[in-house]
C-alpha cells in the first residue's frame, strides 16, 4: 500500500510544471466622459510583468509582479494622477497576483492548441488582497503557453478612489485589467 501512496505522490510531482514570465504586458481598461469629447476608454499599459506559477493538476502556486510605476496611457497627466493619487505607487509600486487554481486544463498539459481558463488566486492592490478570478485562453505552444486574461471590478473592492479631475466629467466605478503574457516551461 505504501508503494502505491509514493507512486502516486512521485507522480504527482512529475507531472508539475514550472512556467516563468518570459514577455508580457498588463493593461487597465477604465470608461470616462471627457468634456468636449465624449466617452472613451482610458487604456494604460505596461510591459514591466515577471513572476512565474508552478501548476500541479488544477493546483497553482507561484507570483506575478507588475510595476505600476510604469503603467502609461496616451496622457502624461492621466497617467501622473493615477501614480500620485490612485495607486500610491511611490508606497505601493507594484501590484502581485498569487494564483491558487487554474480551472480548464487537462493534465498532463498539451503541447499544443487553445483552451478556455479561468486562473483564482489573491490580488494585492495597494494594501488591499482580494480573490480575484481571471477568464481568458490558454495558447500553448511546445515549450511556451501564451496567456490572455482579464477581470474587472469595482474601484471600492481595493479601496481605491475613483479620479475626480476638470476635464473628466464622469468615470466608471469598473476596472478592468488584462494581461497577454508569455511563459515559458522551466
């Protein structure tokens, strides 16, 4: 009996698998009303993501790091009120993802072709970790699996305050992230 119990946990840890962040890029998508203009969707980017994720059957462990301190949209001072006001990053210069399950895989992973997922885990904003739960497509591709996640929420779950400026006259209480990433099996 206990040789099946190692069998099964060498197994296990066989079919593990570590991916690292090899290129990527985290997006926020916010809805305003600017005067004179109309409605649009402020986008900010960057491309400033690492971290890597162990995956063990639908298991997940790991970190993702975002420098918010390098996000940029197509407004230098947009941009300048979100670090200074928003997102506080000269105290909280990054936002980090740990994920705790990926729904949607097969195990052992494929080597190739495109699968629906859904990724749980905590997301810290600022001083705030909330569960957080990403839909999106899995790509992979031999050694690498390309990535394409998003999720949304109100500005409030991470106490987060919604930009108030003169020449925006409304902003939608939902954020919405997303993230194109590559990995890279380690």
């Amino acid at each position: 009996m206990r040789a099946w119990l190692w069998m099964g946990v060498l197994l296990g840890a066989a079919l593990a698998q570590t991916f690292e962040v090899a290129s990527g890029e985290a997006r926020y998508r916010v809805r305003e009303q600017l005067v004179g203009i109309g409605f649009a969707d402020a986008v900010g980017t960057t491309g400033a993501v690492k971290g890597q994720v162990l995956l063990q059957e639908a298991r997940a462990s790991g970190e993702f790091v975002v420098d918010l301190r390098e996000l940029r949209s197509d407004q230098a001072r947009r941009d300048n009120y979100l670090r200074q006001n928003t997102l506080q990053t000269d105290r909280f210069p990054t936002a980090t993802f740990r994920p705790r399950a990926v729904e949607g895989l097969p195990s052992p992973l494929p080597q190739s072709g495109n699968l629906p997922v859904r990724v749980v885990g905590d997301l810290t904003l600022r001083d705030v970790t909330e569960e957080v739960a990403w839909e999106g497509e899995a790509e992979f591709r031999g050694q690498e699996v390309r990535v394409v996640l998003r999720t949304e929420f109100p500005f409030e779950r991470f106490r987060l305050v919604q930009p108030r400026v003169t020449v925006v006259l409304s902003v939608e209480n939902r954020i919405r992230l997303e993230v194109d990433l590559t990995l890279r099996r380690r």
